[in-house]
C-alpha cells in the first residue's frame, strides 16, 4: 500500500492522513536546504541522478521517497538523512 494513499481507518499507517503532512514537511526541508545552497532544482536534480519532475514532487510533497532515495538527496545536500528527517519533524 502507498504510505500516501488513503486508508479506511485514518489511525493507521498508511493512512493518507498521517503521511501527506510528512511528506509535505520533508519536501519543504528538501527545498528550503537546496536553495539555501543556491542550487536548482534542476541542478540538484542531475546531481543527484533524479529527473527535475520527480524532486518537483519530493518538494511539492506529493511523492513519497525511499530511505534510499532519501538518503541520495541527502548526500546531494550535504547533510545526513537524518537531518533532514529531523528538520521536517519540527
């Protein structure tokens, strides 16, 4: 099941309604970190070997990446996956 997609009980993981905002808040660390570098999203997006489509997403919160995918944008960002799950959770 896709952790953003809705669920019949909201509770639950994988409910639309626990996800959406983490996605959102992830996305908004992804950006706020890129530009505070002064980097494109298309710039990153080649950096880091995604397509400018798919970061738009991450960003927007409208996509939910893997650890993995994470942790490429992390490295692009120069920073540990962990910050920047820390700084969505704020």
């Amino acid at each position: 099941m896709d952790p953003c997609a809705t669920a019949a009980d909201p509770g639950r993981v994988g409910s639309k309604d626990l996800w959406d905002p983490l996605c959102a808040a992830l996305g908004a660390a992804v950006r706020a970190r890129r530009e505070g570098l002064g980097i494109s999203q298309e710039a990153f997006a080649n950096k880091v070997d995604l397509e400018r489509s798919y970061v738009s997403g991450i960003e927007r919160g409208v996509r939910n990446p893997t650890l993995r995918v994470i942790a490429r944008i992390a490295k692009g960002l120069r920073t540990k996956p962990s910050r920047l799950l820390a700084d969505a959770g704020k």
